[in-house]
C-alpha cells in the first residue's frame, strides 16, 4: 500500500513536471521576453476577436483553446503562488497532524490556498476574483480586517468565555501580564531599527502580545497602505504578514515557551506551590469588568473597540440574566468571526504583495518579540518572589502566560509544572496573567495607536 502510494506520489510529480514544460514554461518565457523588448501583453492581445478569426471551424476551435489556456491558473502560475501553496498545506498539516490551533490553521491555511490561485490579470483586468480585485466576494469579507470590524467581535466572544477569577483572587498576577507586554515595545523598537516608518513598527511590535486580533485590528489602523505619512508617501500594507505572523507565533506557542522557561528556571523554583486562589463572590465577578472598563478606557480611549467589547462579554456572562446572549457570543458568533478572519487573512497573502523583504524581517521581530515576551514574564515573576514571603512565592513557570495566547500560553504553563512535580497543577495560577495579558495589549495597542494613529 505504501509503495503504491509512494508510485502515485511520482506518478503525479512527472505529469506536472511535464505540464509545466510543456505550457507554462513557454508561456513564461514568452512573457519574458515580451517584457524584455518593452512590449505590455494587454486584455486584447489574449482576447481573440471573431472577426479576426479564420472562418474555418477548426482555426475558430484552435483560438478557443488558446483563449481558455490564456484564463487557466496553469498558465498564469507564478514561483511565488507555488511557494505560498506549499506554506498554506504545512499550516493545514500542522493543523490535523499535531493539532497547533487547529480553529485558526485550517482556516488560514485554506485562505493562503485561496488567495494564491493564479489568475488573469494582463492589461489590468479585473475578473473580481482576488481578495485585491474591488468587487469580487473575497475583497468584500476583507472589508472587516482592513476596517477593524471583526477583531471587536472576537473580543466580544472571549470575554463571554472567560472567567476573572483567578485575577480577581490574585491581583499581583495582574503585573506578570504587564511585564510580559516588554515584548511589544522591544519589538517596536528594532523595526525602527531596521527601517520601517514609526505607524509600520507600531504594527509590527503588537506580534508580541501573541494577541491574533489586536495586531489584525492596529495594523488596519497604521499599517493599512492607506495612510499617507509626514514626507507625503504612503505607509506600506502590512497587514497579511502581521496577522499570519501574530497567528503563527500563537499556534507555535508549546514550542517556543517551553525552553525558554526551563533556561530561566532552577528545579527548585519550578517545585514551588502556589496557594489556592480564594473563592470569589459573584458580586466580585459582576463589579470587576464594569470597573475594569471604566479604568482601562480612561487609561487608554483608543483601545475601547477591543476593551469595551471584551468586558461587555464578559458582563453578558457573568450577570447571569443574559445567558443567551452569552452563549451565542462565545460559540456561534466568536466560530462565524473566526472562519471570516482566518479565511480573510490567509487569502491576503497573495504572492506578488506577500513575497518581499519587509515579510521576511516581519516574521523574525515576531519570533524575538515572543521570545522577550517569555523572558520579560519568567524573570518578572523571579523579580516577584524576592520580595514575597516563603509561603506566598509565585511559580516562575507561569510567567510565560503573560503573553494574551489564551488559553494556549497557559495549558504550557500546567505542562511545565506537571512535567517537574506531577501533582502540581498551574493552570488555574496561570490564567490570571494569561488574561491580564489580554487586557495589557490591548492598551498597549491603544497607546501605539494614540501616539502613530
């Protein structure tokens, strides 16, 4: 079965070889050398027009062929589309094959599939089929990631889903969150470094906050390709690479963390227990998010879209009398969101805009900026425990889930804990950072925005 397999694999690499050979080889040099003599291809070149044509049946029939070859992805394939091919079917095979973010990966990996089928575009025609093309349906569902709409929605969904309490029982956890956000201003400032305008490293720092959403919904504010800057020209568009590089980063977070953690902790320290985090009053559950929006909001306005929709969730759960509501935020609507904006996001990768430099650097500012998010979050908590008494020391383990990875960042934390004493259970510890780091990067986002927008 194996060698049959293996015999059908081969079979189908040499028909496709030979198909490349035969038709779009030719076609590409022809291109090529249309390109090099100066001579534009246009719409009317491949259009055969009838009265042009001989009468005899078979020249009309050979001209039909030749006009369908000319519409034919095979044709009009390009090395970039086959790359971004072979990228969306190892985000699907991460996927199935060891289950990182499946709910995103498919998505997004169906999307870069999508997004990446060749088609024809000479002389500036517009068939309505990319995501780029005004008019066509992708181009519509893009309309929520380039204004910022589903992000909002996201949020909604994952406040309805979360519950406070271990943050509530356990304030100081709140400042693990906050340490963790280091990463995003470390990251904004190594693009500069590196080149790019303020708003497009504004954008591109958010990656470490591994918050999917507030890079989606930042870089559609400053690095939109829209926005014109001081000097007069226009600030690049960047937000395919942004959000396939947050999503990534957040899909590879059991494979990143985890040494991280264990360079930056001794075995004793990873032995430590945590006191049981007290019972919490539903009056403290109600309170909380009301007062955490008021509070937030008035530290940073720009981010309301994404706190206020969070703590509405989260207020939909939570007062007990809006259980529909609740459960149709944080199933249904945060499901229908999620398949838009992984689809959406993942066709926006097409290869002409996503193939460059500025992608490249994009993707290694994200795995440093999640690397000193990790870092910032387990040393903070080492910080912590020298001033804490013996008896109320805080696991340095989960400092990592300060990072808005929910609850990804967190179940790495139970592993690592279980892994050292396999009676020692975090997870429960780890969700008050974990959620403190949702809330800090959406400030984070709205001061960025506040200071670039």
């Amino acid at each position: 079965m194996a060698r049959r397999k293996m015999w059908t694999m081969l079979a189908l690499l040499v028909i496709t070889s030979l198909a490349w050979l035969a038709f779009v080889k030719p076609e590409h040099d022809r291109q090529q050398a249309l390109a090099d003599s100066g001579t534009v291809a246009t719409a009317a070149d491949i259009r055969y027009q009838a009265q042009e044509m001989p009468e005899e049946t078979e020249h009309q029939f050979a001209d039909g062929l030749k006009q369908f070859w000319a519409y034919t992805g095979f044709r009009n394939a390009t090395r970039g589309n086959l790359i971004m091919m072979v990228v969306g079917l190892i985000f699907i095979f991460l996927a199935i094959r060891y289950e990182y973010e499946p709910l995103l990966l498919i998505p997004i990996g169906t999307g870069i599939l999508i997004g990446n089928i060749p088609f024809f575009t000479d002389g500036g025609v517009n068939l309505q089929v990319g995501i780029y093309q005004q008019g066509s349906v992708l181009n519509y569902l893009y309309f929520g990631v380039l204004k910022g709409v589903y992000p909002p929605l996201i949020f909604l969904g994952i406040g309805a889903m979360t519950d406070f309490s271990s943050l509530i029982s356990n304030p100081r956890l709140l400042l693990l969150g906050a340490a963790a956000q280091v990463g995003i201003f470390t990251t904004f400032i190594g693009a500069l470094l590196l080149g790019f305008e303020k708003p497009e490293a504004g954008a591109i720092g958010i990656i470490g906050g591994a918050d999917g959403p507030t890079a989606i919904f930042l870089s559609s504010r400053l690095a939109n390709g829209i926005n014109v800057l001081s000097d007069g020209s226009t600030v690049k568009n960047l937000i395919g690479p942004i959000a396939i590089a947050a999503y990534s980063y957040m899909a590879l977070v059991p494979v990143i963390q985890p040494p991280i953690m264990r360079l930056l902790t001794t075995k004793k320290e990873r032995l430590i227990r945590m006191k049981p985090p007290r019972a919490v009053t539903k009056t403290e559950k109600i309170l909380f998010p009301i007062f955490g929006l008021l509070l937030t909001c008035f530290i940073s306005p720009s981010a309301l879209p994404l706190l206020g929709m969070l703590f509405f969730g989260n207020i939909l759960k939570e007062s007990g009398v809006t259980k529909r509501l609740a459960e149709t935020a944080r199933t249904s609507l945060i499901d229908i969101v999620t398949i838009m904006i992984g689809l959406t996001v993942g066709a926006s990768t097409q290869a002409d805009v996503f193939l460059t430099r500025e992608s490249v650097l994009i993707f290694g500012l994200g795995a440093a900026a999640f690397a000193v998010a990790t870092f910032s979050g387990v040393g903070f908590a080492k910080i912590m425990n020298l001033f804490l008494p013996e008896g109320d020391k805080i696991n340095p383990l989960i400092g990592n889930s300060g990072v808005s990875a929910v609850p990804d960042s967190a179940r790495v934390s139970e592993m690592e804990g279980l892994k050292a004493d396999k009676t020692n259970h975090l997870l429960m510890h780890a969700m008050g950072p974990n959620v403190a780091g949702v809330i800090g990067s959406a400030i984070a986002a709205g001061i960025l925005l506040s200071y670039l927008g």
